[in-house]
C-alpha cells in the first residue's frame, strides 16, 4: 500500500541518518590525519568537545583557539571525506527483523480491513434480502387483488358471451347458408 511505502521510505530514512551519526561518532580526530593538526591542536580540539567527526561544525571549530582559516578548511575536508565514506557504507535497505515487523503490521490491517469488508457484504446481503422480503409481503395482498380481480373479469366476459350465444348461432349460421 502507499501508506507501506510511505512508512518503509521514512523508516529507511531515520536508519539511515543514525548510521551516518554512528559512522561519524566512531571516527576520532585524535586517530585522523589532518594537515595541519597535530599534538597541541588535537588537544585543544578536544577539549572544546571536538572528538570525533560528529562534533565537528565548521562555525564552531574556527572558535578553537590556534585553529584558523586553513585548519578549518583542513578539518572540514577531513570530516566530508569521512561523511562520504559513511554514504558508501549506508544501507539501502531496512534491517530484516524492521523490514519483517513493517510487513506483519500491514499485513494485520490488511486482514483486518478484508475481515471488515466481508462483514460489509454479510450485512448489505442480509439487508438486502430483508427488503426483498418485506416487499414480497407487501405486494403479496395486492398480487391477491390483482388475480381475484381478473377472476371476475373472465366470469363477466363468459356469462356476456353466454348471453349473447344464441344471437351469435343465429347470425353464425345465416352467414353460412
């Protein structure tokens, strides 16, 4: 379904995002080569919370003291190629025990809107054959009429046809003579 898709897209994303922030997390400016960053730098660096990749904001990082333009740059680059690295290990799909528990899930909903729907089509059918009924009733009386009322027709029509028998003979008769 489109919501099922929605809902994997969306999952997809988020693992996806915490596996870059884990990737970067993982990766230590203190075990990075980076032009320019040696002894000193790295322990200014940490000590104003830069650790690993993840730490690391470009506005932030030239408010460390001895690191300029150039060591900014520096660590940036560090930090892309590190970000890109990330991109090359990120999944692309979801864990199969998630991926697993999507598909139950939506499966659920789908037998229970299935189940619905069947009891949907037991009630019109009910329904329907309740209104079928009453009407059947209904009409019974007047179908009742309606033959009873042909009845008295066909009894008319046969005592005017008795009646008027000789005059018909008599006529049917001098015709064939």
């Amino acid at each position: 379904s489109h919501q099922e898709s929605f809902e994997r897209t969306t999952m997809l994303h988020v693992f996806q995002k915490q596996h870059k922030q884990q990737f970067l997390s993982q990766r230590s400016i203190s075990k990075a080569s980076i032009s320019g960053i040696g002894g000193s730098m790295l322990s200014n660096l940490t000590a104003y919370g830069f650790r690993t990749a993840a730490d690391v904001d470009s506005g932030k990082v030239r408010r460390v003291p001895g690191i300029g333009p150039t060591r900014a740059s520096a660590i940036e680059a560090w930090c892309q190629r590190v970000a890109a690295q990330a991109r090359v290990a990120m999944p692309l799909t979801l864990p199969s025990a998630q991926e697993a528990a999507l598909r139950s899930k939506y499966q659920s909903h789908q037998n229970s809107l299935e189940a619905e729907k069947r009891d949907l089509e037991r009630r019109l059918a009910s329904e329907s054959s309740t209104i079928r009924n009453r009407t059947h009733v209904s009409l019974s009386p007047l179908e009742s009429q309606r033959m009873g009322m042909i009845a008295q027709a066909d009894k008319a029509m046969n005592a005017i046809r008795q009646r008027h028998k000789p005059d018909y003979q008599t006529l049917d008769a001098r015709l064939h003579d």
